[in-house]
C-alpha cells in the first residue's frame, strides 16, 4: 500500500532496476501497483528518476487494482518484499501462486514455495526474477508441487488447521469461565 517504509514499493524496484541492468531484453517492463498516491512524492521521484528501467520508460506507477485480473492481463512476475509484518499480504501471495505466477519475494513463511530472496538482498532478488523469467515454464510442474505444499498448510478445512482452531477457541471459553 505504500503508507510506511514498511510498506512501500521500495525494494521491489530496486530488484527489478537491478535485474533489467543486468539483462535488459528479459525485463520488458514493470507495473508498480497502490502509487496513485505517492507518485509525485519527492523520495519516489527522486529513487524512481535514478533508474534505469523508469529512464528508459519501461515502468508505469498505477493505482491500486484487484491483483488476480491484474495478473492475467499484464504480469509475467510478481515482486514482494516485506519488512516485519509477517503474513500482511497472505492473500495477494497465496493467489500468485495459485495462479502459478512466478513470486519473488521474501517471506519466511513462505520460503519452500515460490523464488525466495532472504531479508534485504535485492541483488539475489533480481537474480531470483532473473531465474523465474527464464526457467519457471520449465520448472512449472515443481513449482507447482511447491505451491500445493504451502497451500495444504493453511486449508481451512484441513484437519490439523480445524483440530488446532478448535483448541483456540476450546481456551478462550475455559478462560473466560475462570474470570
């Protein structure tokens, strides 16, 4: 959403200026989502004019849209990058690798599924995006494999998620009778 730097586009647009320095002809261009508002912003302009990929106008800065028809009309790759915050965008995540986008990203909950960079090293996010342009239609049954893995873990109606549900709610009530 861009309202912190915690929550900003910050790092994704540094991974992905680094990885179109790299190979240009592999990043076509970039779609940076929920910056309607900051887009005239002197930090932004101020990084955003430092790039190659903004110089060389392949990125456009939009408004905040519903990822998953997003997605189908105008991604190849999704970044992410979070700072503390843990599963803030657990459904933006979970629909990109239910629709086998390739995700880069991150998250340590989510570091089996996906193309995980660890904490703030966008140099091995950009060679993640790299990776994913140009091997995951390859890779796709495992990253597939991968996903279904990770999806299984927070199934509501899996029974490991309803017996643990179960026992929260089963502690609540037995404290609030001992109150």
């Amino acid at each position: 959403p861009n309202v912190s730097i915690v929550r900003s586009c910050m790092a994704p647009l540094l991974i992905c200026d680094l990885a179109y320095r790299e190979q240009p002809a592999a990043v076509a261009g970039m779609r940076v989502l929920d910056t309607a508002h900051v887009r005239q912003h002197p930090t932004l302009v101020c990084l955003a004019n430092a790039l190659d990929i903004v110089r060389h106008h392949k990125a456009a800065f939009l408004g905040a849209e519903d990822v998953v028809p997003f997605l189908a009309r105008h991604a190849d790759a999704v970044v992410a990058h979070q700072w503390s915050g843990g599963g803030d965008h657990l459904r933006t995540h979970l629909d990109v690798l239910h629709g086998d986008y390739p995700l880069i990203h991150n998250s340590p909950w989510l570091e089996a599924a996906g193309y995980y960079y660890q904490d703030f090293d966008l140099q091995g996010g950009a060679q993640q995006l790299l990776h994913a342009l140009q091997a995951h239609e390859e890779g796709i049954e495992d990253y597939r494999a991968r996903s279904a893995s990770l999806m299984a873990c927070v199934e509501p109606r899996a029974q490991a998620n309803v017996d643990a549900c179960a026992r929260l709610l089963l502690g609540l009530g037995m404290r609030e009778q001992v109150h």
